[in-house]
C-alpha cells in the first residue's frame, strides 16, 4: 500500500484565488493516495472554496483557522500561512496515524514526479526549490549523499534555511513531537518549525536525486488590484445583447 501523501494548502481570500486553487487541484487530479487538507485563512470555510474542491474528485478536507489579528496590525511582516498551517497541524494530529506530511502553497508549481519522491519520506526528506530568493535556487547541499548544508540566499543564522516546498515530513515525526509547531515569525516558519520536531543534519533524506533536480518552483502571481470599472449602461447593454 503506497504511504498517503497529506498535501497541506494555505489559502486566503483574493480574487486570484480560485485560478490557483484550480490549478493545483487539477496536478493534484493525477496522484494517487493523496488527501489534500486546504486550510482557509478565514474565520469560515470560504462557501466559494467548499464548492470548488468537490469538483476535482479527490479525498480533501476543508478546514479554516484565520491569522489572529494582531499580526496583522503590529508593523511587522505578517506570518502569511501559520495559523491555517497550524489547524491543519492539529487535524492531522487528531485524525491521521501514518503517512508523509507536505505543505505545499496555492501558488507553487509541481512536477508530479515530486510526489513520488516525497512518498518515501521516512523522517524527514529535503530537496530543491526553484525561483527562490536572489540566487534562484534554494537547495542542501551534499556531500556523498549526505546533507551537510545549504545554498540559499537568506541564511539569517537559520540551522535549517529551507523554504515551506523544500521538505516533507513523516506523520511518526510529528506525533512524536505533541509540541513542535510553526511559530508566528515570518521567515522563520520552516526552521522553528523543522527545529521543534527534534531534526539532526544526518536526519535528512535527500530527494531529487541527490538534490540535483527542480521538481517544485516558489512561482508568485503578479498581484493587481481589482479592475476599476465603472459600470455603465453600455457595458450592461454588452452584456445583454
Ligand atoms: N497565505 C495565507 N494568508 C495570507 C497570505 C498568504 O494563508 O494572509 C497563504 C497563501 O495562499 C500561500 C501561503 O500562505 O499558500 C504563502 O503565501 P504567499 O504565497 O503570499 O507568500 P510567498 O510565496 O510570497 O512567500
Ligand atoms: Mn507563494
């Protein structure tokens, strides 16, 4: 029996958010064993969202926890994904007992052979993130098939400097570990969160063969505000004719 793969999307109101969603659920069509948790960062399950997954006919659950409003407010970056993130943290501790955990955001891109490579995770499994930071790449770096370290362009004295697409862990590992969580610190998700489950260096499984590989791109959509029109009777006319 292939391990089930908990595909992890935080998503958050704005009207490019069904194209992505849409996009995703249509790679997510081609995997099997897959359970995609889509966690809403809202105060409920947005109605637009709960009526676009059953469409794509996988097994998903559709939970909703908001980014608390004081960080929003208080100057710095927001931590964009935690809360949600973290509700999804709590559903899988609540209701899942094996498989391979991945979070992977509405608007990356995914080669489907990503999956295959994830499924194996026994512990931990790190791997390369296309279209990241100023150097393009973030990446372990190896040494005969070892990790010892990593390239990427935002170090910022983190022990594991890897991006939210650039690991997968094993449901064992966080059932071990009832505390470990992602703290509310834009930046440094990844390596609190990956510090909490206890990790060592020698704990890292190389993907991608041997991290040589893009099998996943952090793509961003260009952000625009609304169009501004005004509706006229012309435009109404268009529509009616
Ligand atoms: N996100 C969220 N709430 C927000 C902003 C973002 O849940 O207020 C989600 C978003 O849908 C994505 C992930 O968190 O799945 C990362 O956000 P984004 O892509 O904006 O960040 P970036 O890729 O620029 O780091
Ligand atoms: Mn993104």
């Amino acid at each position: 029996d292939l391990p089930t793969i908990y595909f992890v999307t935080p998503t958050y109101p704005r009207r490019e958010q069904v194209a992505e969603l849409t996009r995703l659920g249509q790679t997510l069509m081609h995997i099997p064993a897959l359970h995609w948790i889509v966690a809403d960062d809202t105060p409920e399950c947005s109605p637009m969202i709960s009526a676009l997954l059953p469409k794509f006919g996988i097994p998903y659950t559709h939970i909703a926890s908001p980014m608390p409003q004081i960080y929003r407010s208080n100057n710095a970056i927001p931590p964009r994904g935690v809360s949600n993130r973290r509700a999804a943290l709590a559903w899988i501790r609540s209701y899942v007992k094996s498989g391979v955990v991945y979070f992977g955001d509405d608007d990356n891109t995914f080669d489907l052979k990503l999956f295959d490579e994830i499924r194996g995770t026994k512990k931990i499994s790190m791997f390369p993130v296309g279209l990241i930071g100023s150097y393009g790449i973030s990446s372990p770096v190896l040494r005969k098939g070892n990790v010892i370290g990593f390239f990427d362009s935002w170090p910022a004295k983190r022990k594991f400097p890897v991006d939210m697409a650039g690991f997968a862990v094993n449901v064992d590992l966080i059932l071990k570990h009832p505390n470990a969580t992602m703290p509310y610190k834009a930046g440094y998700e990844e390596d609190r969160f990956i510090s909490s489950l206890g990790v060592k260096m020698s704990d890292i499984e190389p993907k991608a063969n041997n991290c040589s590989e893009i099998l996943v791109w952090h793509t961003q959509t260009l952000k625009k505000p609304p169009p501004t029109v005004k509706v006229t009777m012309e435009l109404l006319s268009i529509v009616d004719t």
